[in-house]
C-alpha cells in the first residue's frame, strides 16, 4: 500500500477519491480532475486496486471508483502501532489527528 502510495500521480488519486466519500467518481472524471492521460490512470488505478485501497464497479457504461476506507483504516492502524511501538508521546498526538479524521469523514458521508 505504501508502494501504492509513493507516486505523485497515484497518491494524487487516491487523495480525490478519499475526498469525494462512498459515491466514488468515474474515470473520466478522474482523468479530466487530474489532468491525466487515459493509458497513464489506468496503469495507477491498476496498482491502487491490487494494492487494496480503491474498489471500482460498473455503472452503466462508467467504471465508477471509491477509496476502500477500511484498508486505509487498517494501514493507518498498522503505522501507529508498528512504528509507534506504544510510546506515548508518539501515539496520542497521533491518535488524535486520527480521531479527528474520522469525525470530518462521518460529518461528510
């Protein structure tokens, strides 16, 4: 997921997707939000997808994708913990941060 993540164009997806909540947003739109040329979405949607962190689904004739919010929890989950190794001064800010994100993503669904 990290990997996923690393390149400017894909985190740059991923960050339009996370914004745009559940309805999620056609690759059309994502292209044209992004300024990014069809063969170059597809290949980072591709790596987004197999990483774990969008989903798609058809809607008519659009392919539709959504950030999957529970592998970004888990991620984000995963980072506090492993990195964190519980000290304190390191965790609660954090968790903090963290908490607040949640609020600002039930306060937009």
């Amino acid at each position: 997921m990290l990997s996923a993540l690393s390149h400017e164009g894909r985190l740059a997806i991923f960050r339009l997707l996370v914004q745009a909540g559940p309805a999620g947003v056609a690759a059309g739109e994502i292209a044209r939000a992004l300024n990014v040329l069809p063969n170059s979405l597809s290949a980072n949607l591709n790596v987004l997808s197999h990483s774990g962190l969008i989903a798609s689904r058809r809607d008519g004739r659009s392919i539709i994708y959504t950030a999957d919010y529970d592998a970004m929890t888990g991620l984000l989950g995963f980072l506090m913990e492993d990195c964190c190794a519980g000290a304190p001064q390191i965790c609660a800010p954090l968790s903090a941060i963290v908490s607040g994100g949640m609020a600002c993503g039930a306060a937009k669904a």
